[in-house]
C-alpha cells in the first residue's frame, strides 16, 4: 500500500506542478529588467537587472520588491483573457533610481507548458519623451 501511495505520489507532482502556471495568483521569482525608451531612438542607456518577486492575492492585490533596486511594489490584478493571466497595476515606490517611481500597467502572460510568466510593465508618467519599463521572467 505504501509502494503504491510514493507511486501515485510521483506520477501526480509534474501535474501538479504544471497546475501552478494555470493561475496567476500566488507567489513569482525572477529577475527583473528595469530600463527607459525613447520612443523614436530605442533604449536609453543599459538596462539593470534585479532579483525580485510578486505575490498576487486571491483577491487580486499585489505586493513585491526589488531589494537591491530598494522599490517596493503595491497594486491590483485582474483576470486578463483568463485566470492564467492578469492585468496588472502597480505602484513603485522608494526605488534608487527615480525613474521608476509611479504607477505602472501591464500584463503578467502565463506559459504552463514551459513553466513561466512573461511580466511586462510601462510607467504611465512620462519622462521627457521616455518611458520607464519592466519585463521579467518570473517562476514559482
């Protein structure tokens, strides 16, 4: 009886695991590419990248941080197309580098085959022309 409970035990866990992509809730871990774009020349400067991590709520709220990056991340979630996917908006705050301070809105696009989410963040502030981005791969 044991032999057959490790069994079904082991051939459970990668469904399981694949399960964990199918909902945007829970807890995310990545890196974090943080960068500016000009609209008629591209990037503007280097991009830095930061370890992070988002916890999205049941109820759709929304907190993170980037330590090294000293932001903080607060904000709301909805189901976008699906539950896999949200609709993010998000405040930063307390970050070294100001111009990532302020409200961002994106998406955060599951993948359960390949066991990620596609995070895609634009500030909705302008900076002279520019606009502070957020992209990350993010895991559980």
């Amino acid at each position: 009886m044991r032999s057959l409970l490790v069994l079904a035990a082991v051939s459970l866990a990668p469904a399981l695991h694949a399960q964990e992509y199918t909902r945007y809730q829970g807890g995310w871990e990545g890196p974090f590419l943080l960068y500016v774009t000009q609209q008629d020349t591209g990037a503007q400067g280097p991009p830095a990248v930061f370890n992070g991590s988002l916890q999205i709520a049941n109820d759709g709220g929304v907190r993170g941080q980037l330590p090294d990056a000293a932001c903080t991340l607060s904000g709301s979630s909805t189901d976008f197309v699906s539950s896999a996917n949200a609709s993010l908006e998000l405040d930063m705050s307390g970050c070294k580098d100001a111009r990532f301070n302020g409200h961002f809105a994106g998406k955060l696009i599951n993948n359960p085959a390949l066991k990620y989410a596609s995070l895609r963040l634009s500030s909705m502030r302008s900076l002279d022309a520019a606009t502070a981005q957020v992209s990350a791969i993010l895991r559980r």
